[in-house]
C-alpha cells in the first residue's frame, strides 16, 4: 500500500504540472490515461489487504484514501509551476 501511496505522488504532480502549463487538452489527455490506471491499482490495494485479514470495507476506504494523495499532488504541482515562474528573470 505505501508503495501504490509513494506512486501515486510523483503521478498527481505530473497532472498538476500539466494543467499548470498552457496546453489544456494535453493536460486532460494526462489526467484521463492516469486515471484509467488508477483503477486496477486500487483494486490491488483493497485484494492485497483482503488477502491479509483486513474487513471489505476497511480494505476498500483504505484503497480510497491512498490514491487521495493523488490530487494533492496535483494541487502541489501547480502550484511549484504557478510560483516558479516568479522566481525566473
């Protein structure tokens, strides 16, 4: 789980980097195809946790909560790439 946790960081900074730029169908484009993959790697996370002992819905929130990390990669990301711009001559 903290691996898919780790994973995911460097993914939804990749997405904020990419709606921080100027080309918005590129972005959304990014956005989608992570998103498709985030699927099946949230159902890994809750059949990984099923298969250690955990209940249904403890392994499904927990799936839930790492690819939350997600978005506030995102949010990061933008906003380095939103407040670098300052820091160039």
């Amino acid at each position: 789980m903290f691996a898919i946790i780790l994973h995911n960081l460097p993914e939804g900074l990749a997405i904020g980097v990419g709606y921080a730029g100027n080309e918005g169908m590129r972005a959304n484009a990014l956005a989608i195809g992570i998103s498709i993959q985030d699927v099946p790697e949230g159902f890994v996370v809750a059949a990984a946790l099923l298969a250690v002992g955990y209940s249904r819905g403890f392994s499904v929130l927990l799936s839930i909560a790492s690819g939350l990390v997600e978005p506030l990669g995102a949010v990061a990301g933008a906003a380095i790439i939103g407040s670098s711009a300052l820091l160039l001559p």
